[in-house]
C-alpha cells in the first residue's frame, strides 16, 4: 500500500527554491513525479530524471518526469555524465539511506560548477523527541520525526555538516514550526535560543563551490 501524502506532494516549498533557470533536475525519491510534472508545466524546456525505489510509485511517476530511474539510491549509478544537472533534489530522502553522506557526495559530481542542492529532512532535536526522552521513549511511527522507515537522524548542525562534506556552501535554510500552547511557551521561555527545539524540519539549500 503507498501512502499518497508521502508519494504524492507537488513540494511548492521545494520548488520555490529552485533557480528560474535551473533546466535539468535530479528529483531523488520522486514519489508520484508530481513536483516533476509541476516543473515541466511552468517550463516545457525543463528535463526532470526521477529516480525511486517504490514500485508503485515509480509506475505512476514514469508518466509524470522524462526519465524515471527505478531502484535503489545507494546501489544505482546514474547513467549522466559529469556537471549535466543544474539542480539535485532529496525530499525526505538522506533520513532513509544507510550512508546520505556518501550519497550526498558521489551526486555531486553530477551536478554543473555552482549547481544547486535542495534537501528537506526531520529535526531529531524537536521538543517532542526531548519531551520523550525524559519519559523514558523511543516509539517508531508511520511517519513523522520517527517514522520507522528512517536510519538516520539529524539536527540542523548534522545537516550543514553533512553538505559541507559534499562540498557545498549553504545559501538558505528554511524552518517549519507548527503552533501550538507547548511551543509558544517554549519560545516565550527561551527565545531565539529555542528555535531547534520548535523546528520539526528544514529545508536546506546549497551550492556546490
């Protein structure tokens, strides 16, 4: 059974951050290819290669991106050749891979000087993952900060470590809080000091140097 909120977002919040003239796009874990076709509606010059390792997802994004690679991310060598595209993206993907470290870096070399990187990931050091902690809990769920799919976890210092490995600057980061009485308290309490433990996840945007 695929889960269409996971499968299925067009990703506007991604999509925002790409460059006008951004015209060949690795979207990693593509999903539906719903952001994919969204691209190509805005711009018909636009090529998008999709890769994904869900079967049925793949089947439905086969009809939405140009080129949809099927398979596993940490198994697969992409048949492009040095620099071919302008923008790679990881939406919700680096958290699921053994080594995102070592993705995150051989993808680099596919993209062009002074491409761009987008990724968006789960914030480990949000106040409900402490808040459990001090309860003695670690639950894996169906989806969220702990889905039981994820291997990894990171706060938002892991991530720019992360790119800086992959030989990126980071030029924009974005954060989602969600409101809530527990937050606004928090952040009445601590203030600025506080924002990574409001931040359930980033979005993270470099450049490769």
């Amino acid at each position: 059974m695929v889960n269409n909120n996971y499968y299925g977002s067009e990703r506007d919040d991604i999509i925002a951050l790409i460059p006008r003239d951004a015209k060949r796009i690795l979207d990693v874990g593509c999903g539906f290819g719903l952001m994919g076709r969204k691209l190509k509606e805005k711009d018909d010059a636009v090529e998008v290669v999709g890769l994904e390792a869900v079967t049925k997802a793949a089947e439905v994004a086969r009809k939405n991106v140009d080129t949809l690679i099927m398979g596993d991310v940490e198994e697969i060598k992409l048949p492009y050749e040095n620099g071919y595209f302008d923008c790679l993206v990881y939406g919700e993907v680096l958290e699921h891979l053994k080594d995102p470290w070592k993705v995150l870096k051989e993808h680099a070399r596919y993209l062009k000087k002074e491409g761009c990187c987008i990724a968006s990931m789960p914030n480990i050091s949000h106040y409900s993952i402490i808040e459990a902690l001090i309860k003695d809990k670690w639950d894996y769920k169906e989806s969220g900060i702990l889905d039981n799919t994820h291997l990894r976890f990171f706060t938002i210092n892991g991530m720019r470590k992360m790119f800086a490995g992959a030989g990126y600057i980071i030029e924009e980061e974005k954060r989602y809080i969600r409101g809530s009485k527990v937050k606004k308290m928090i952040g009445r309490l601590f203030g600025k000091r506080a924002v990574h433990l409001l931040t359930e996840q980033y979005l993270i945007k470099g450049r490769l140097t």
